[in-house]
C-alpha cells in the first residue's frame, strides 16, 4: 500500500509573504494559488488512513484546514524553534474541542521539556491539556513504530549553539525528513545512504549563507554524496526568486554540474505517492 505525502509547508521561520513588503517574491507569493506563498514547514504523512505529521509550527491549523485534515493521529517534532513547534499550543486547544483520545506528541525529552516551559497554555492548564495530548521522548537513532511506520530519529546539528537538541525522521527504505540542520553526524548520514526520496533543508538561495541552514547547492551536494533518487528542497527562504524561476535555475545547475536525479524544489500543498 502506497503511503501520501503532503507537503504543508514549504518556508522558513517568518512566513511568505511578508507584511509590507514589495519584493518580487512576496508580490509573487501574494498571487492566488501562487507557489512562492510559503508557510512555516511541515510534512504529512498518510499511510493507511491514518495521518502523522512532522512539525505544528504557527500555521498548522490553516495548514490541516487547507489539506481537509480534521486531525493528525500522531505528530512529532524535529525541534523546539518557534516554527517547528509553536502551534503545538493551538492544535492542543483545537483538539480538546473534539473528544478524541490522546495525541501522541514525540520528542527528545528536551524538546518537550522546553515547549512545557514556554507554553502558556501547558503552563496554566497542564491537566486539560494532557487529555488532548500525549507527550512521548524519543531517543536518537531508536526506532518508534507508530500507525505501522517505523521512523528513527536522526540526530543533526541546527542553530547557532552546538548541541540544540534536533533531529530529522528517517522512514527506513521510504523516503527521509530533515527539513532544519547545519550538518549532518557520520552515523545519521551512513543510515541515509542510498534513501530513495529526500527531504532536505534548503533555506538559503545559491550564493548566500546562514550557519544553521544550507543553500541550494549544498543541499544538492548532499543528495548526490548520498545517492539518493529524488531530492525534495524545503524550509525554502525569503532571499529565493519566485518559485518558477527558483525551479528552472535549478533545473539549470542540475544540468550544468550533471547531478543525474530529479531536485524539486517543494511548495505548500505538493502531495507524493511512494
Ligand atoms: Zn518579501
Ligand atoms: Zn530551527
């Protein structure tokens, strides 16, 4: 049986368009049904009519609204920044409305730690919110079986301070998830060998540079060392050009540096069968 893939979101930590803006990307972005319009990213995922999400950054409900989802079974988290997490808040308040069991909600035990913290609403009412959500620790590289998928944390390095605890999903012999790193560890990287689909972080545009991100070449690069058969650009940044000519350079430097599998460049709403 076939599993679905929707991408929810595509961008990075400040959503596309931008409040005032009038760069060409954002004019672009504020098109009807235009793919240079980016919320923060996040993956679906539906196998055997059951939905796993990654990521409930501060778009997730218009997100699920959009994708006509009424709730995920099961969401984890890769880390504990504001657009990877930040609407974990709201999708708990949402689902207390509708008297369904527990959420499970996986994470490294800092990561939960750390939402607790920061959430108001776990804060306040840490009772009712735990009848909404079911928090689980994940551990590096220990493999979690959830709705019949298997998925490994991955341990990769993100953010300025060395150590942020973050992870990537791998779904072994499937495809792989790592949509926020600065690098990636020798043994995430030997269990992503030869992965057929991937999902990678490409926030910043040929050319340009962030210490916790990639750029487009980079991320290439990381593809082709690895051998995968299909490269999925996400987390995709404000300094990219309007997803058309994104797409087409890419296309381009693909060709130019003989880079032999397809690298697409994701928008919000993208589905995939594997
Ligand atoms: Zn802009
Ligand atoms: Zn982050």
């Amino acid at each position: 049986m076939s599993i679905k893939l929707t991408i929810l979101g595509s961008g990075p930590a400040i959503a596309i368009p931008r409040p005032g803006h009038t760069d060409k990307t954002c004019r672009e972005a504020r098109k009807p049904g235009s793919r240079s319009r980016r919320m923060r990213s996040s993956i679906l995922i539906e196998n055997r009519c059951r939905y796993l999400l990654i990521d409930a950054g501060p778009d997730i409900l218009e997100q699920l609204e959009l994708a006509k989802i009424r709730r995920p079974d099961a969401v984890f988290l890769t880390h504990a920044h504001s657009d990877a997490a930040g609407g974990v808040d709201d999708l708990a308040l949402f689902l207390r409305g509708t008297k369904t069991k527990p959420m499970p909600l996986y994470a490294e035990a800092s990561v939960l730690r750390r939402i607790t913290k920061i959430s108001a609403l776990f804060h306040a009412r840490p009772k009712t919110i735990l009848k909404t959500v079911n928090p689980k620790i994940i551990h590096l590289y220990q493999a979690v079986s959830s709705f019949g998928l298997k998925i490994i944390p991955l341990k990769v390095e993100h953010a300025l301070t060395p150590g942020f605890p973050t992870v990537g999903y791998l779904f072994p012999k499937k495809f792989a998830y790592l949509s926020d790193f600065a690098s990636i560890p020798p043994r995430s990287l030997k269990l992503l060998k030869k992965i057929n689909i991937l999902f990678l972080d490409a926030a910043m545009w040929f050319g340009t540079k962030m210490a916790a991100h990639q750029n487009t070449a980079q991320a290439i690069e990381i593809g082709r060392q690895l051998g995968v058969k299909k490269l999925y650009l996400t987390q995709i940044g404000h300094n990219y050009p309007p997803h058309k000519i994104a797409q087409k350079e890419i296309s381009n430097y693909c060709r130019k540096n003989k880079i032999k599998f397809p690298v697409i460049l994701a928008y919000d709403g993208l589905k995939i069968k594997i």
